[in-house]
C-alpha cells in the first residue's frame, strides 16, 4: 500500500519522502492538537444539547447534527494520523486507503 499526502495544487507526494521524523511529528501536531480540541467540542455540545433538549427539542436536534458532523472529521483525522485516509487538498475528494 502506497501512502501519498495531497498538498497545495493536488500535488501527490509519497510519505515515505517525508522524514519518518517529520511523519511522526506531524502525527502527534494533529493527534495532540485538532483530535484533542475536537473532543472538547463535542462534549461542550452534548452538554449544551442536553441543556436545549428541556427549551427547544428542535435546537437540541441542531447540536446533535452538528455532534455528528465533529465526530466524522475527528474519525477523519484520526485516520489520517495513521496513514490510513487519502485527502486531496481542496477537500472535494476523500478515499480511504
């Protein structure tokens, strides 16, 4: 299995040209940065969904969509730490590798 990250202008450059350093590196950026801050919104919108389920049913509905929405890019995310999602740069095209 080939990895490649797409970068500016769908410009496909194989990982393994990226130092194993760098890879790593930029694993744990994302793990440790948008994996971690994702988290925390997620459970700031359970809490605020659970506190419009009592006000407004249809707003709490809202915040569950947008729960969803944040748990695929961090599944998204997740996978591209390890390798295992293709993404090209303008965001129109996702494969799983």
């Amino acid at each position: 299995m080939k990895k490649i990250l797409t970068i500016e202008g769908n410009r496909h450059i194989p990982l393994a040209s990226i130092g194993a350093r760098e890879q790593q590196r930029i694993e744990e950026d994302l793990h440790d940065g948008i994996c971690q801050d994702l988290s925390a919104v997620i459970l700031m919108t359970r809490v605020l969904e659970k506190n419009l389920s009592k006000r407004s049913p249809r707003d709490a509905r809202d915040a569950d969509e947008i729960i969803q929405l944040i748990t695929k890019a961090l599944i998204m995310t997740k996978l591209l730490t390890k390798g295992l999602l293709l993404v090209e740069s303008n965001m129109k095209r996702v494969r799983y590798a």
